[in-house]
C-alpha cells in the first residue's frame, strides 16, 4: 500500500504534490479535532462521577467539543478543496504533458499503437487518475490518519487497550492485503477492457459507412455489445471480489471494538481500571476504526491506482527525439541525404539512398506502392531519425536542429486531410495562430476555396465538424493548400495530393497547387503522369532504394519501371466503355 502510494505522489507534478501533501497535513488536523472530543467528554463525566461538577468544568467541556466541531468541518472543507483541485490539476496537466511529449515521438510509435489505445491513456486513465486516483489516495490516508491519532489516545489512556486495536488492525491489515491481492489480475483486465471498450466505439463511430454499405451493422454491433458486456462483467467481478472481503474485514474490525467494551468491563471489575477510564474506552471502542471502515472498500481500488499512474509513465518514458538543437534559420534550401538506412520493427524499408535536391526545384518520387516513397520523404522531414547517414538542410544535419526550427521550413499536403473540429479560418491560420482574417480571405484566395467558403451559411465562421464530412474531398484538400500556404515554409511536401481528386475540382486544385509551389522547394509523391513530367528531378523508389533518377525525357527512354509506369497510366488514361 505505502509503496503504491508513494508512486502516485512521485508520479505528481511538484506544485500538485504539495497540495496533496497540503491536504495529508490538514488531515492530521483533522483527525486531532476527531480524537479532541473524547478528553472532552472526559473532563465533563470526571465532574460527574468526582462530584466536582460545575458550570465552568461543563462549559469548558462544550466548549472544546464545539470548537472540535467546528474546526474538523472547516478543515475538511479546506482538505476537500484541496485534494480536488490537486485531482483536476494533475489530471489536466498530464493530459498536456502526454500530448506534448506524444508531439516528438518517432511516428512508429503510432504505427504500433492505436488511437483507441492511446485515446485510452490521454482520456480514460488520465480521467481515473485526477478523480478515481485521487479520491481513493485521500480516502485512504485520511483514514490511517484518523485510526492512528485515536489509537494513539487509547495508548495514552491504557496500554492493554491499545495493545486490543494494534492486533485488530493487524489482522485487518492481513485481509486487506489479501482483497488488494485477489483484486490485481481483475484490476489490470478493468484497464485493459476500458482501453477495449474505447477502442470499439472509435472503430463503430468511423466505420459507420462501411458498416452501412456493407449490410454488417449486425454484425459490428455484436462486437461492440460484447466489448461493453465484457467491461461490465469486469467491473462487476471486480466488486464482487471486494464484497467477499469487505465483511470479513468489518467483522474483524467489529469484533475488535467489542474485545475493547468487554476488556474495559474486565478491567475495570477486577480494579485495574478506573470506572472513568473504561466508559471512555467503551464509548471509543464504537468510533475508533470509522476511518478504516471507510477506507477499507476504496483501498481495494489502490491496484488500479497503480495501473493508471504506470500507463502514463509508459508513455512519458518512452524515449523522444532529440529536439533541443539550435534555433537557426537556414540561408538556402538545398537538401543533401547521404547514405540513409532506416528499419522500422526490424524491416527495412530505407536502403542506403543518396539525393541532393537543389533550392527551388520540384522533386518527384513515384514507384510501387509500398516502396519507400512516402516514409523517405518524412524521413527528409524528419518525422523519424535514420539509422545510419544523415540528411541536411543547407549544409547543417537535421539533428542540430531544434524541432520547432526545423519544422518552420517545411509544408505539407497530405493525400488524406485532417481538419480540427474548429473554424473554417482557424483550421487555415493553423501554421500561423496570430494571423488576420485578412490574411486567412487571401490564402484561401490563393488555394481557389474563398468562393465556396463564402457560400457557407457562416463563411470563414463555419465550424468543421467530423473531420469535414460535409466537404468534398477537393474542398477539403484546397483548405488544406491554403493552410500550407498561410504557413508559407520554404518547402513544401505534396503527398499524394492529386490522388482522389475528382474532375470537377482538379483545375481549381491544380491553380492551388500552382500557388503554393512558386518559387517554392517542392517534394513530390505522385501518380500522376501531369504532375510528374515537369518536374526538375524524378526519382523511381522501389523496395527502399532509388533504382531510377533523371528528368522525364531521360527516364521514358530507359528501361524500367518509369517507362511502364508510364505506360501504364496512358493506357488507363486510353481506356472506354464501349
């Protein structure tokens, strides 16, 4: 218990762990205020059986109650406060830490993970660490604490006594440990069935068109029903687990205030107690384990505790990139890559490539499907470190950039846009945050979508929702040129962009692309026959390597995999339906 304890406050950032241990201290406060009423009672029942009885002795008796009172529910008011705070606190603030730290891992990361899993540990688990966590901590330490300052009142008062609630406590302990023990294999099947769960209901939500087209509503509903059915068989055996122990443990603890009542009488009969002393046990022996009985159910919860605090540290300890280089702005845009390799999961997928790609050229790369294309492309950007040889910015090694200055020089066009559940304009000023509406009318001007925008019942204003589910897939891509656009970065990376454009929209997408691309240091991944021919440089990538490179006049009068591909397209481009 102590250990998991100490690695949630460990797990804490410093300012929150202080204001949990702000919450401990006044606990401390709070349980004296609990143990102050029995010396209370004590002075008042003295008068009585001593005969000594007076207004002063009896007020005074009050008095301390009263003020007990009144102190113990104005520091459970402060501890309350404090402990939620800290709770809502750390939980918000590890959400941004994972986010942030989530921002420089390599991107086979989420490649290996997914996005219900990770969705899981920035949503679910961060959730049960600010409130289920939390609550659970406080709980448990409050009622330690209140256990302990009473107990050691009863040692002050009589020895024997206390000696009673140590060996109840003892075997409370016993059981306890046994219920947290029988809870581990469950608690972490509770994780792992709540990450399942989120998981199922992305997948539906996403799916949703398929599941429709298909006719497998039935079926995909089937999967999420068992899903959510198995969480709340989880769940279940999780309390039943903790209802076998729990009466166990309030019997003991039961029992154990009995002991004291009947040891008091003993004692007190065979004259080894005064009659004063043993009403004050007897009345003590029905308060003194309320904090443990409290905290007893919640301790069970602990596991879980455990399991949320080292799900954020696997991903917080997962090792970044190294993004603390020089803040550096580079005099050209000459991209040199000497000798890379990269792996991913032990498969090559990058072997020993060598390009120099000179400022203000347009560069394509085309070649099967799955051949490197794309992640050589990212690896010039530097979404992933190569294993071996280096790639360079004007001369410079990406490494010794920092990440945020190296990514100012790059744009990127993506074959499948993302647009944030945000404004219109907003998702445009998304490489720029600060900029003008001004700016936002003149990009979108630029990437041929001011027109449809401004037909939009709130224009700039609309709010996208669903990933622009109500937007064609050119008018989502010509929001996107006009966010790479706004950013203006001196390189721009197209990947695929032309892919799924439909003839209506392909002009007005290749007038964009026109303005982005000017005067600009282009990358190229394409398909196209249109977009790859005037290009400076193809390069033909297959299996990870270059097996082709020149421009298109030098590569259609070789022998390769450019001629076919070629061909290819202009026998698909050939095709009728007679």
């Amino acid at each position: 218990m102590i250990a998991i304890l100490k690695k949630f406050f460990d797990f804490c950032e410093d300012k929150n762990r202080r204001m949990f241990y702000h919450a401990l201290a006044v606990g401390i406060f709070i349980a004296i205020c609990e143990a102050a009423k029995f010396p209370a009672i004590y002075l008042i029942l003295d008068g009585f059986l001593s005969g000594a009885i007076s207004g002063s002795r009896i007020l005074i008796g009050f008095l301390i109650l009263l003020v007990s009172v009144i102190l113990e529910s104005f520091f459970r008011g402060i501890s309350t406060m404090q402990q939620c705070k800290a709770g809502y606190r750390e939980c918000a603030g590890k959400r941004i830490e994972i986010a942030e730290h989530l921002r420089y891992l390599p991107m086979g990361y989420f490649n290996e993970n997914s996005l219900g899993e990770i969705t899981t540990i920035t949503t679910n688990i961060m959730e049960q660490l600010g409130d289920v966590a939390t609550r659970v901590v406080m709980l448990t330490t409050q009622g330690i604490l209140n256990t302990a300052i009473i107990v050691l009142l009863i040692l002050a008062f009589d020895w024997r006594i206390g000696l009673i609630c140590i060996v109840g406590i003892s075997v409370f302990a016993f059981i306890n440990r046994a219920m947290r023990k029988a809870n581990e294999e469950t608690a972490v099947k509770k994780v792992e069935v709540d990450t399942k769960v989120i998981s199922g209901v992305l997948e539906y939500v996403q799916g949703i068109s398929e599941v429709r087209a298909y006719n497998i509503v039935g079926k995909a509903r089937k999967k999420l029903d068992n899903t959510i059915q198995e969480a709340s068989n989880t769940n279940t055996k999780l309390e039943m687990i903790c209802n076998r122990y729990i009466p166990f443990q309030n019997i003991v603890l039961k029992l154990t205030g009995v002991s004291i009542l009947i040891a008091s009488i003993g004692f007190y009969l065979n004259g080894t107690m005064e009659l004063l002393t043993a009403i004050i046990m007897m009345i003590m022996s029905f308060i003194v384990f309320s904090g443990l009985e409290s905290m007893g159910a919640y301790s069970s919860l602990l596991r879980v505790v455990d399991l949320c605090v080292d799900r954020g540290r696997e991903v917080l300890d997962l090792e970044p990139m190294d993004i603390a280089g020089d803040n550096v702005v580079p005099q050209t845009n000459n991209i040199n890559v000497s000798n890379i390799d990269f792996a991913y999961d032990k498969k090559k997928i990058i072997d020993d490539v060598s390009l120099c790609i000179s400022e203000k050229t347009i560069s394509a790369f085309v070649g099967p499907s799955g051949g490197g294309k794309t992640t050589l492309c990212h690896l010039i950007a530097r979404f992933w470190d190569v294993n071996n040889g280096t790639v360079s910015l004007d001369g410079k090694n990406v490494k010794e950039y920092s990440m945020d200055s190296l990514m100012e020089n790059f744009s990127f066009v993506f074959q499948n846009v993302f647009l944030f559940h945000d404004t219109i304009a907003n998702n445009i000023r998304f490489g720029k945050p600060n900029a003008p509406i001004d700016e936002v009318i003149a990009a979108a001007k630029k990437a041929c979508c001011h027109d449809f925008i401004t037909a939009l019942p709130d224009g700039y204003d609309t709010i996208i929702v669903e990933n622009g589910a109500s937007l064609s897939g050119g008018e989502k891509q010509r929001i996107s040129i006009a966010r790479a656009i706004m950013k203006d970065a001196p390189i721009i990376i197209l990947d695929e962009a032309t892919a799924n454009i439909d003839p209506e929209n392909e002009k007005d997408l290749m007038e964009a692309i026109e303005a982005l691309t000017k005067e600009k240091t282009i990358l190229m991944i394409a398909h196209r026959l249109k977009t790859v021919r005037n290009a400076n440089q193809i390069f033909v990538v297959d299996k990870g390597r270059i097996v082709q490179r020149g421009t298109h006049d030098e590569l259609i009068n070789q022998d390769g995999i450019y001629r076919r591909f070629v061909d290819s397209r202009r026998k698909a481009i050939g095709w009728k339906i007679g």
